[in-house]
C-alpha cells in the first residue's frame, strides 16, 4: 500500500494588465538625478512622489538651481499593474 497522497494539478492562465479599477493605487510620478559625482556614482538624488506629472518637474529645477551641474535627470513611473487568473484550462 502507497503512503504517498495523491495531488491534484490545476493548471490557470495568468493575464497581466493595468490596474485601471476603482480602488487601484494612484499612478506616481516623480524624478531622479542621474548626473554622475566626481566618483562616478549617481546623484540619485530623488524627488517626492506625485500624482501629478508636472510636480517632479518643479523639483528637478529646483535641484538644479542649488547643483547647476546637475542637468540630466530620469522621469520614475509607477503604475500599478494588476495580475488575475483564468481558468482552468
Ligand atoms: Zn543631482
């Protein structure tokens, strides 16, 4: 007699999309500096998230007004993206 227990395998397909419902995180914006210091590591320096695109802008001026040298700069998004199952098959 088998001690071994029997399993049963469902097999789903998963889908992998924007996070567009109601309840969804917000999507983020903000910015960070990529200018390279003297020791060729980046600034990083990065500004407050924001739901508003326009804001990180702001920041990134004002970062450069105190380290004018600091003229390169990467926009950081998060977007919330949602995975759910189908299935099964
Ligand atoms: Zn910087």
């Amino acid at each position: 007699m088998s001690t071994q227990a029997r399993r049963k395998f469902a097999f789903f397909n998963w889908t992998l999309r924007p996070d567009r419902d109601e309840d969804a995180p917000l999507t983020m914006y903000a910015s960070r500096c990529l200018t390279l210091n003297d020791d060729d590591t980046e600034c990083a320096k990065e500004s407050p998230p924001s739901k508003d695109p326009t804001d990180p802008q702001g920041w990134t001026f004002g970062h450069m007004r105190t380290h004018p040298e600091h003229t390169s700069c990467a926009e950081v998004i998060e977007r919330p993206w949602v995975m759910w199952r189908q299935g099964p098959t």
